[in-house]
C-alpha cells in the first residue's frame, strides 16, 4: 500500500522536526525542506535510521527559483502530495526594512507561493496547513492596520497590503510599534490567506486550515516558553491528518478554534 506523502517545511529542527517525526511515525512518507542541507540531511537520516520513511529535499521558501525548483521536481516525479505543512517562519528581534522585508517574504509570501506551485500536486481531500500564531489575531494589530485586514479582501489585494506594510517599514514609519510588528503583520496575512486558499481549493476536497501551536520552547519561541515542542506539535499534525470533510478555513490551538 502507497503511503501518503507529505511536505513539512524548516522541517530540519523545532516544530518542523517534531511534526516529521509524528507523521512518519503515522506512515506518512515525509520530504523533509529546509534551507540549510546540513541540518536538513543530518535531521532527515537521523528519522530515516528510526525506521521512518523521511527524505531530505532542499527549499528556501524565501527564494522564490528555490520553490519553482522544488515544485519542478516533485512535478517530474510525479508526486502526489496528501499533506502540505507550511512551517517555515522567521522573527526578527528589531524592526527595519531588511528585516521586514524578509519576514513577510518568509512568513507570508512562502508560503503562498509554494502552496501556489504545489496546487497541482495536490492530492484530492489532501490537507494544508499554515503554522500562525496567536500573535497573528487581529486584536494583537495597531488600529490603523488592524483595520486594513478588516476590510473583504481577494488574493491580490491581500499581497498588496502586505508589500505596502514593508514599503512603509523602508519609510520609516510604524517604528513606534516595536520589532515584533513584522511577525505579527505576516500571520495576520498568513490567516487571511487560509481562508481564500480554503475557498479557492474547496472544489477539490482539499481542506486548509490555520493552526497556533502556542509559545513553544524553539529556537524562535525561546527557553522561557510555556510549551514543549510535542505539545506544539501535536496540533499541526491534528490539522495534518483530517479526514476527508474535516474543517476547513478555521484557525485552531490544540483542535479548537481560537479568534482571527
């Protein structure tokens, strides 16, 4: 019997690690992405010699020839992917135009244009998920931009709001708001983008859902979090193996809907 296959972004430590781990242990051939090949072999044949079927594969989700190459290849070996986990993210400690720049191309555009190339490969009632975060909601944005969100938005007008929150940041406006601005404005987008995807792949049986695995105790989370990275993981791979006609649309903590 095949094994469903499933694509985990930054999977080379952290969440990403954790949630390769479950779905290989859950007999999923995984393909493991990460940036940096050390870490991304060295963290694939580590699972690999545990009896899990997972493959290392190189992606920048911030490079957007590094994502039309992945897709390139999967298309050439005729993959058919059950499960798309968008985990790759990146936070900044101070808020300029560089580091604005990079977190919304990371945590916003990467993922939109590799669920994009990878719509094709998608399997029918296949899942996607968008690792996000409570500090995505919109209660968590200045009212200036929080309203922005606010307002119906289509694919299109949503990239544009984000390219203009960096055109901004270059300007030199919102320095009042503090570093985390950035990551906060690139999950509020990466929320809204699950919900047009949800609707745009509806036809197709795949469901897309939002999940915040918490403050967990990562690299980027820190050693003072609240969770441990099972605990966060154990979310994202809920969300990742749905049955067919599960939620979709819905941003969730733990299988729960929490507020946009």
């Amino acid at each position: 019997m095949k094994r469903p296959i499933a694509v985990v972004t930054g999977g080379n430590r952290g969440l990403g690690l954790e949630t390769c781990r479950r779905l290989g242990a859950a007999g999923h051939e995984v393909l493991l992405a990460s940036r940096r090949e050390p870490e991304g072999r060295s963290a694939a044949e580590a699972l690999a010699r545990d009896g899990l079927a997972v493959t290392w594969r190189p992606l920048d989700v911030g490079d957007p020839a590094s994502i039309a190459a992945f897709a390139a290849k999967l298309t050439a070996e005729g993959v058919a992917i059950d499960a798309l986990v968008n985990n790759a993210g990146v936070y900044h400690e101070s808020l300029d135009g560089r580091t604005a720049r990079e977190t919304i191309g990371v945590n916003f555009q990467g993922p939109l244009r590799l669920t994009e190339a990878l719509a094709p490969l998608l399997a029918p009632n296949a899942r996607v998920v968008m690792v996000s975060s409570g500090m995505g909601e919109l209660v968590a944005l200045p009212a200036a931009i929080r309203s922005r969100f606010a307002e119906p938005l289509d694919l299109d007008a949503l990239v544009r709001l984000e390219v203009a929150f960096v055109a901004e940041v270059e300007r030199g406006e919102h320095a009042q708001e503090g570093a985390a601005l950035s990551y906060r404005v690139s999950k509020c987008g990466l929320n809204v983008l699950t919900r047009l995807l949800a609707r745009s792949l509806a036809p197709r049986g795949v469901v897309v859902n939002a999940v915040c695995p918490g403050w967990v105790r990562t690299d980027m989370g820190g050693a003072g979090a609240t969770r441990g990275i099972p605990e966060g993981a154990a979310g994202i791979v809920w969300a990742a193996t749905l049955p067919p006609g599960g939620p979709t649309g819905g941003f969730f903590r733990d299988g729960r809907p929490i507020d946009w």
